[in-house]
C-alpha cells in the first residue's frame, strides 16, 4: 500500500456554492485571482471543545463553529504528533517529520551535551512560508514557534516576510506595563516582531495574535498572501481575562473554568480573523484551514477529548485526532462532514494545488492534495496509511484499522488493534481476533520508520501520561 501524492490539476474557473450544496462554474472570462491561504493553528484544543463536534456542554465556540459550516469538518482529521513541537514540524514541512529526525519538542528539559536542538540545517527552507515565498507570495506568520533556539530557526530567516511571537513552547498571558504583576508569573516569553523585542503592549495573548493576524490581512489584501497563526491558545498556562471568565463564573470547577475562558477567547479571534476577511472582501478568494496541534491535556488544561480515548502525549486518538476544518466559499461547498482519514501533512499539497503551486520532487511531501475530495470529484480518498513515532510509542492506521503499540521500549512489545471506523473510543482490542492485522500494520509500520532518521535528541519519559487514567482524566 503507498502513500501515493495526487497531481490534480487546478481550474481557475470560479465555483459558486448554491443553496443546495451544490456548485457552478462562471465564465471564463471572469478569473478566480490567486487565493490567499491562512491557516489558524489552536494549541492543546480538546477534541469535544469545539461546539460543531456536539460532545461538551459548557464550551462555546460560535465562530469555529461557523468555519466548520462554511465548508468541510473532518471528523477524522489527525496531527502527526501528540505534542507541540513535532506536530508543528510535520505541518509546517509537509512530511513526517520523523523524515528529518524532530521526533520529540525541543526544551530545557533536554540536556544533552553537543546536541543542536531544531530542524536540521539541510531542512530550514523545507517548510510553506518558503514555498509559497518563492511563489510570488507575501508570507507572515503570528504565534507560536516552537523549533530552535538559535535565529537560524526563527520564521523570518526560513521563508516568512514578518514575523510576530515568541519560539518556545508556552508562554505568559499577560505581557506588557499594565500586566507587570501577571507577567512576572512564569513561563515568560518575550514577544518579537522579526529581531525586535516588543512586549510593549497591555493586550492579553491571544487578542494580541488576532490583532497582528488582522494587521498582516489589511496591509497585504492587495496581493495573494500567506498566513499562519499558531496560536498558543489553549495550551498552560490557564490564564484568562476578567471579562471572559465572568462569562463562566456558574462553572464550579476552577481549571475547567479558565479553560472555557481561553478557549471563547481563541475562538473569538478567530471571529476577527474571519471578520478582517468579510469586511476586506476576500472570504472567497481566501482557503481558511483550523485545527490542533495535538489532543487537549484533561489533567493539565481541564480540555476534554471524548468520545475519544486518552490525552495529549499519547497515540491513541486523543492524543492525535484533532478539530479540523477548511473552508473555501464558492469553491468548497457547504455543510459536508467527511469521516475519511486525514492528516496535517495534506495541507500543504491542498493549498499549493489551490494556488497553481508545482509541488517539486525534493519536497518529499508525504501528504495528499484533498481539493478533489472537498469538491466532490472524488468519493473517498486512496487507501493509505498514517503512521506515528514518539520515539516511546508507535502507531498506525488506515481506513478500517489502528495498531497501537504503547511502549516501543518494553522487552516484550504490546499490540493493540481496534477498528477505529467502527469504534472511534478504542475500546474493544481486537489484535487477539484478528493477528493477521497486527502483523499486516506492523510490517506496514516498520518499512515505513526503517526510512526515518533516528530522534536526533532524547526526551523526558515523565511527559507522558499515564494511559490507565485515560476515562478519568475524559470524563465530563
């Protein structure tokens, strides 16, 4: 079975979405010009705290709701880590980034002498913003880095033409002279425009990153822009303005409160970034993508991930399995819900063949162009597998079936198989019914990893969670 990229060829046609659902071509004598891209990127969103998935109660999230309307919700859409920093690679790279050796986050707790933690230098231009750059592109990024320490690694020296926020793996809330007492507390990471240090500035975090995402959107209308906004909401740490915890001062508990207040608030910049859009007259010629980084942490951020089993940290869905939406208006029609599998890497193919953008043979992209999908051309996608490596642990699945294999270091390695179309909570171990798949996703999994690059450093077996407290740490 290959993970084979589809080449699809892009019409320039305009489509227009009916009220059906259904879409039309318009005369060739009226163009679609070169459609913009953003991508909106939460960070530690739970699987059940989006409102269109309908599994939590207490969150609102009217706007990403809206998103998810406007076009396609991917009900199996996936990362390709269950933590920052690699998922971050993956999508921003458009391969596993096992490819490339950035198995596990970069950070402190990594102690390893002569190790350079980041992307390798062979790799800092293998990323979008440096794609679409080259492409006649402007490219901004607003958010959260989360590669190397050194500049090397920072946005504007790999392909962006601005950046906003901070290389690290959290950040304080509260920034500025007006929040001195907050912004004391700790983590602390200093905001940067390109080089330059500015963290003057009273607005809480993530108003910040809405509002530099609005900026970049109404300094560059005028030409095809490129927009990635990591936001480093709603991962730790759980602060949250006065305002927006009013509005959940009936929830009792006090971590579930602040995470409701941080998620309305994410949600609302995204009601500001899609806004900046309508009102500068480019929702249709913009393809919006929004999504996790990873599962949501019940324990650590109080985000729930049911119906799903586990956390982030973990390969079992919660850890992996993701909100993921796209919109497109007019091109994309409304209101589908499409269970097919999908994973972040097949973003970059989607809006590259959106843009008329030539994948080239050293991208090694691992991901597949979705538009035929999104547009009815195509039914289903090719059967494929999507493959994980924590280093720890190891994954794989394909339409019907997941392997799972919880500790990579045990001496005698555990299986467990579910049938993950038919049973999304991974309940039901099936690997004693059914070894033939065991052995069939095994050997899958392991020509796939006997191609990677071994982690080029270590990491702290303490950040995993413990998987027997998974329904604890779930429930509502």
């Amino acid at each position: 079975m290959k993970n084979v990229f589809k080449k699809t060829a892009v019409s320039m046609t305009v489509l227009a979405a009916l009220g059906s659902g259904a879409a039309f071509a318009q005369s060739n004598e009226q163009p679609q010009a070169q459609p913009n891209v953003v991508i909106l990127f939460a960070d530690d969103l739970g699987y059940a705290d989006v409102g269109y998935h309908n599994s939590s109660k207490d969150v609102e999230t009217p706007n990403i709701d809206r998103l998810a309307a406007s076009g396609v919700a991917l009900t199996s859409g996936y990362v390709t880590a269950p933590v920052c920093g690699p998922s971050r690679a993956g999508i921003t790279s458009g391969r596993y980034q096992q490819r490339f050796g950035f198995h596990n986050n970069t950070g402190p707790f990594v102690r390893e002498e002569g190790i350079v933690q980041g992307t390798p230098e062979e790799m800092l231009n293998n990323n979008f913003g440096y794609y679409f750059q080259q492409a006649g592109y402007v490219t901004g990024m607003v958010g959260k880095h989360h590669d190397g320490k050194q500049r090397k690694f920072w946005p504007h020296h790999r392909g962006f033409d601005e950046f906003y926020g901070f290389n690290n793996g959290a950040a304080n809330y509260f920034i500025g002279p007006v929040n001195k007492e907050r912004a004391a507390q700790k983590p602390f990471s200093s905001m940067y425009r390109n080089d330059e240090l500015d963290d003057n500035f009273d607005e809480y975090l993530t108003d910040r990153f809405g509002t530099e995402a609005i900026s970049f959107i109404e300094r560059h209308k005028d030409d095809p822009f490129f927009l990635y906004v990591p936001f480093n909401g709603v991962h730790g740490p759980l602060q949250a303005t006065d305002e927006d915890l009013e509005r959940y001062a009936h929830i009792k508990d006090e971590k579930r409160r602040k995470l409701l207040a941080m998620n309305y608030n994410l949600d609302r910049n995204v009601g500001r970034i899609l806004q900046a859009l309508e009102e500068n007259e480019l929702t249709d010629n913009t393809i919006v993508f929004f999504l996790s980084d990873n599962g949501g942490k019940p324990k650590g951020n109080a985000s729930y991930n049911l119906p799903l089993r586990a956390e982030k940290g973990t390969l079992w869905d919660g850890g992996i399995r993701v909100p993921f939406t796209v919109s497109w208006p007019g091109t994309i029609p409304a209101g589908q819900t499409i269970d097919e599998p999908v994973i972040s890497l097949d973003i970059l193919p989607t809006m590259a063949a959106a843009a008329g953008i030539e994948v080239k043979a050293d991208w090694q992209l691992d991901g597949v162009d979705l538009l035929p999908l999104f547009t009815g051309k195509e039914k289903q996608l090719e059967n494929r597998f999507l493959y994980w490596n924590t280093t720890l642990a190891a994954a794989i699945r394909d339409h019907d079936w997941k392997l799972v294999v919880p500790n990579l270091r045990a001496k005698r390695k555990t299986y467990q198989l579910f049938n993950i179309s038919n049973d999304i909570s991974e309940s039901v171990d099936l690997a004693d019914k059914h070894p033939e798949q065991v052995e069939r996703l095994k050997a899958a999994w392991e020509a796939w990893d006997a191609e990677n690059t071994p982690a080029l450093w270590g990491w702290n077996r303490g950040m995993f969670p413990v998987e027997t407290n998974w329904r604890k740490l779930n429930s509502l």
